[in-house]
C-alpha cells in the first residue's frame, strides 16, 4: 500500500500521541498524560480518518486550539543594539542572533570567551533589584526586560550575546527589544513548542509579598502593588497575555524607583547606570520625568512586565492565572522553581513531533487498526 506525502504527515503527528501514551505507562503517569490526551482531543475543530482495506491510521488533527498548540519561532536575522548596563553602569553591546528548534534564549558572553549561559530556572542565581543567570563563574545580569519582550513576541529560540555582564537597560521597559526583534523579522520553526499548564494551584509568600499561579484554560495576570508614596497605593492590573496586549498595554512600561534609595543603591554598587533616560524616578511626590507616565498605572504594569520575563525562565510557556501582590524578582523565581519541583503541578501539552518535511512516497504494509 502507498500512502501519499499528506497521508505521512497524518501519521507522524498520530504515532506522536502514541508514544506520549506510551511513554506514560512506562514512567507511571498514565492518568497526567490520559488528561493530556484527552484535552487535545476535546479541542479538535475538525478531524479525518484515513481509510484502506485492511487499515485505519487513527485521528489527524488539523487545528487546535491557539493557546495549546503552538510553533517554536525565531528570528529571521541578527540584529544589533548597543546602551548601558543599569547597575554597572558598563556600556555594553547586545546582539540577536538566529538559533536552532530547541535551543532555547541561550545568552553568550563574548568578553568571555563565548561563555554560554541558558536562559532557565536553573540557572537563576541574584534576585535583587533585577535578575541575574549564572553558569559557573559566569553571569548575565538584568535579563528580564529582554526575557519579557521575546516571551511576549513568542520568540522560543535565540542566542543574546553580550560583551559585558549586563543586558543593556535601554529607555527600561521592554520596547526597545520588541522593536528590535520586529526589524531582524520572526520565523516560525517546524516545530511544536511544549506548554506548561498548570494542574494545581502553586503558592509563595515572604511576609505581606505573595504570588500565587492557579489552573486555568488560558494564560492571564492580576497583579497588585502597594507602596508607600501618594502615586503608588493599591495600583492593580488584570491582563490576558497574547502577542497584542503585550505590545500595546505592558512593553512600553518602564522600570521605576525612588530618589531617596539612590544613594544606598550606589553604594551598594547598583544603579551606577540609572538617569531619567532609562527609569521612572520619583521624589516624595511627584514624578520627576518631565515627561511624565506613558500610562496612568505605568508602575504596575511594569510590574506585569518584569513577572513575565521572570515566568519565561521555566522553559516554556505557562498556562495558569498568576496572581501576585507586592511580589519581586526573587518571589517570582520562588513560585517558578515550586511549579517545576513538583511534576503533579503541572503537564506538558503539544509535545507532537516536528511535520516531516516533503519526501517520496512511503510503501507500508496493512496493518491492524489502531
């Protein structure tokens, strides 16, 4: 029996579900990825059953749902930029490159030697102030605008080399690299990109701060923030994350602080970059950019933006409604890390292997049904 190229690319994708289901007996998981299975099924739109005599190669899915089953993507072209450090104060370059289905954000010190440090959980290492990832004796510092902007743009795999150990601070939101990664172009790999959905609610705090991630059917944010200064009290944001919203309500959004810890940040050897050209500033009660706020509530939704970059450190994308108060750097590392510690907290979905590319015809014996 010849089966024709379509017919093929049928059963690649149906022998993928197979051996997921396979794969879960052997490991002991059979009702986590029963669950998986099953969702993928509840959410064909349109079906085929390829029919011989003698065969029936099962289910071919068409479409899925946009929010369970996703490409991988990466940049079309390298594209470069070039700023300040925000706590070194270092000028440094950052350049975007292409990178390979599963390589993942992957930064590269050049000053180094080519030291390469992945983008993960893993690798997180300072959380104060910013984010920092280390490898060794190697780090990169003050990812998360840039882990943000390639979360939101769904950017799965690119390689982010430095010349420094600070990304680059920018104007401090995620604009400047979401118009960056727009101009080198965004390619969309072979590839299924797994997800992450949330099975049972996550939880951690540290005295008044907590943050929280929840089972849902799509990826969403309510984020609430509370500081003591007349501009900042029980600001609060309810954001569903798609491409488009990123873009228009959270990538503009710039980092802040406070006139009064300058002197104890330096010191301390952070903000050594810091100017009204890269952060909100604020004394005790006004905003000191002439500019003023590109938002009414820009805080909190820089606040959305930072959480999001730090969310993109478990790998992949998160399905789950993330709740978080007065929440940072290192409470946001926390609740990834607990997520990924415990595999009842969470399936994978979309794990379908690549669509083999066009081939000759493949000459297959009957078979029994499946």
């Amino acid at each position: 029996m010849r089966l024709s190229v379509l017919e093929q690319d049928r059963l690649v994708i149906v022998s993928g579900l197979l051996q997921q289901i396979n794969k879960s007996r052997s490991c002991g998981r059979i009702t986590t990825y029963r669950e998986v299975i099953l969702r993928l099924i509840s959410l064909i739109s349109r079906a085929i059953l390829v029919c011989h005599p003698g065969t029936l190669i099962a289910l071919y899915i068409v479409r899925i749902e946009d929010n369970m089953i996703r490409y991988q993507r990466t940049i079309k072209n390298s594209i470069s930029c070039k700023g300040m450090g925000l706590h070194s104060g270092k000028a440094v370059t950052l350049t975007l490159r292409p990178a390979a289905v599963d390589a993942g954000v992957v930064f590269l010190r050049k000053d180094l030697g080519g030291v390469e440090i992945k983008a993960s959980a893993a690798n997180t290492s300072a959380t104060n102030y910013a984010t920092t990832l280390r490898r060794n004796n190697a780090t990169v510092q003050t990812v998360e605008h840039l882990l943000a902007a390639l979360a939101g743009l769904g950017i799965s795999n690119v390689q982010a080399e430095i010349d420094a150990e600070e990304v680059p601070i920018m104007d401090g939101s995620a604009g400047p690299f979401i118009r960056m990664i727009t101009e080198a172009g965004i390619q969309t790999q072979r590839k299924v990109q797994p997800v992450l959905k949330v099975t049972r609610p996550v939880f951690v705090a540290d005295g008044d701060k907590q943050a929280a991630i929840w089972p849902a059917e799509t990826s969403s944010i309510s984020y609430f923030i509370d500081f003591d200064h007349p501009l900042l009290r029980e600001q609060s944001l309810s954001y569903s994350i798609s491409e488009e919203s990123f873009i228009r309500e959270v990538a503009d959004a710039r980092t802040f602080g406070f006139l009064r810890d300058v002197q104890a940040l330096q010191a301390a050897g952070l903000a050594r970059g810091g100017s009204l050209e890269n952060a909100v500033v604020l004394d005790a009660e006004t905003v000191l950019n002439k500019e003023g706020l590109r938002y009414r509530d820009e805080f909190v939704r820089h606040k959305v933006l930072d959480i999001i970059g730090d969310l993109s450190l478990a790998g992949m994308p998160i399905i789950g409604h993330v709740v978080a108060r007065k929440s940072g750097h290192s409470l946001n590392s926390q609740l990834v890390a607990k997520v990924l510690q415990e595999p009842l907290n969470w399936v994978h979905v979309g794990e379908i292997p690549t669509v083999a590319p066009r081939r000759e015809p493949l000459v297959m014996q009957p078979s029994v049904a499946i």
